[in-house]
C-alpha cells in the first residue's frame, strides 16, 4: 500500500478516534488505533512508531492539509479536539471540488430515468442544492429534518464496517430502563433508522430473538475477533415489512386495521400513507374516509395514531380501540386536574 493511503487511514483514525468524546485517547491509545486501522486494511502487522503519530498530529493541526485541527492535550497525556463536533471531513470544499462535484452531478442527473437510479434521485437533488448554497452563499433551497445533537452517530461507520466484515461487537450499552450501563456481545445484521434515529439489528445469541438497539444508547464499541460471527440469512425488508418503526412483536401475525378519518386529515393520509400497506375502504360524503392497513401493532404504531388526536378514530380491531380508548382517557383525566404556582 502506498504511504499517502496510509496516512489517510492514520488521518482518519485519528479523526474518528477524537471526536468520541467518551474516553480519554492517550499517544498510545491512538498508536494502537492506527496499527488496527492498518492491520485491517493491509492484513499485516504494521506497528505504528510513536514519532509517526506525533508528526500526523502536527500535520492535522497546521494548515498544509488544510485541516486546521483544533487537536489540545489536557493534563499533559490526553488528546482531544478543542471544538465539539469538529472533523476533518467537514472541511469546506475549494472552487474546483464545487466544479467537479456540479459535473459529476450533472452527469448521474442524465442517468435518472433508469430504474438503477431511482433510489438516488433525492440525494442528486440534495448534492445539487449543497453546491449551489456553497458556491453562491446563499441559504439552501432544501431543508433537511435532522437533529445535531443526536448521539451515538460516530458509531455508524464501526456498526457498518462490523456488519459487512461479519466481527462481532463488544458493547457497552444503558437502555433508557436501565439504572446503569452494561457490556455483551453482540452480531449485528442491520441499520434502521426511524424518526431520525439510528438503531441497530442483530442478535446477543443464536437462540435469542432479534433485537434493536438506539444507537444513541451505546456507550462504546469493540470489536471481538476472537468470537465466532453468527451466520444468518436476516432480511431486514422482510422482518418489517409489516410494522411500523423499529419495534416487532416476533409472536404475533399481521392483522387488517381499520381507521376513521376525518375531512381535515384525509387528504394527508391519502397522499402520504400511514404505511404501504395502507387501502381506501370508503370515501365518506362528509369528506371523511375509512382506510385499512394490514400491521403488526406496536408502541410506535400507537403513538402515530395518537398523533391524530381527534381526527383519527380505530375502528378494528376491537383490542386496539379500546387500549386507544384507555390512553385518551387518561390523558383527558390529565387535563381535569388544576395546575398551580
């Protein structure tokens, strides 16, 4: 491997490693991340030296690379960035990467009637509008929903690259439950993300059932090569092709659910559907409707239903009108009660 890949790889190891922020990173602890980094990629042990990590530190830092890295050592030992949030990734890009990215995209823009494509169209689109914001100093076109402050998305690279290279994890994890963090195995199949979180699908044992973990729930992450990978043909289509969110209730089967809606909502239930299962049963004169889906229920599937508040009434099943039934009556004993100062 040529030496300038290797130092991208150390370059980026080390960015990876500084902005989590939930250890301490010595000179050490980053030599030993970049031999990984190595290691990984080569299939070799290659040893980083000491004076190695000291002159990439020093190159990240100045401007030669055009990082500017706001890298500081606290107490004498630890490394860590200056400024929350900050990567070398996020450098912002020159007049020719702008050129050169406004070409490559006119180029895919040409390409987007295949079938191939059709996956890709929005992100050409928000590729497109990025540039013209760059390029023009103007506020974007399109806004993104998305939440910043949002946990645990450093992790994703690791979780993918653990997921196609079949390793299994080593976690350490507090559910929102949990009185405390705890560390297991862990072989993960999928990413999911729902409502602009990230979660993660696989399995702690082969006779346990699938499980979904937050990402913004994990505290970190390792590798275990010394665990075997548990082989599994998981379809991720498949387990939530009937389900709504992240939650599957694996014992229960699909039913048909039955909704009133009202004039006011109907004409944004019929043109963004609850779920791609969803039918329009009866067109109402009143402009209501009457819909059907054809789920497995769940938490998530409740609170979207309740997000209609009165414009939404359960028809079928009987057991899920009723617990809605439940939930809008407490909430309603909610509002009986006087607040004071």
């Amino acid at each position: 491997m040529a030496q300038n890949k290797n130092a991208l790889i150390r370059y980026k190891t080390i960015d990876k490693c500084l902005q989590n922020n939930y250890r301490q990173w010595t000179l050490e602890d980053l030599i030993e991340a970049c031999s990984d980094a190595l290691f990984e990629y080569e299939g070799k042990e290659n040893k980083v030296s000491k004076r190695t990590i000291q002159l990439d530190i020093q190159l990240m830092r100045s401007e030669k690379l055009g990082y500017n890295a706001p890298i500081e050592v606290y107490d004498k030992k630890y490394y860590q960035y200056a400024v929350e949030g900050f990567s070398i990734t996020d450098i912002p890009l020159t007049e020719t990467d702008m050129n050169v990215l406004m070409e490559t995209v006119s180029m895919l823009k040409q390409f987007k009637d295949f079938s191939l494509f059709n996956d890709v169209t929005d992100i050409l689109q928000r590729l497109e509008d990025k540039i013209y914001s760059e390029k023009s100093n103007n506020k974007p076109v399109i806004h993104l929903d998305k939440n910043e402050s949002l946990k645990g998305l450093h992790f994703l690279d690791e979780i993918y690259q653990s997921i196609i290279k079949k390793v299994v994890l080593k976690l350490e994890y507090q559910s929102f439950k949990a009185l405390e963090s705890n560390t297991f195995h862990f072989h993960a199949f999928a990413l999911k993300e729902f409502n602009n979180r990230w979660f993660l699908i696989g399995k702690r044992k082969a006779h346990h059932p699938i499980a979904n973990l937050a990402l913004d729930r994990i505290i970190s992450i390792d590798y275990d090569f010394t665990q075997t990978y548990l082989e599994q043909d998981f379809d991720v289509e498949a387990f939530y092709k009937y389900v709504v969110g992240v939650t599957v209730n694996q014992g229960m089967q699909p039913k048909v659910i039955q909704l009133w809606i009202d004039k006011t909502n109907a004409p944004y239930a019929i043109t963004k559907p609850l779920h791609n299962t969803q039918r329009l049963q009866q067109q109402n004169e009143d402009g209501s409707i009457i819909i059907s889906l054809f789920l497995k229920e769940n938490f998530e599937f409740e609170r979207l239903l309740l997000g209609f508040g009165a414009g939404l009434e359960v028809l079928k099943p009987e057991s899920l009108r009723n617990r809605i039934k439940t939930i809008l009556k407490n909430s309603c004993q909610l509002y009986q009660r006087e607040i004071t100062d």
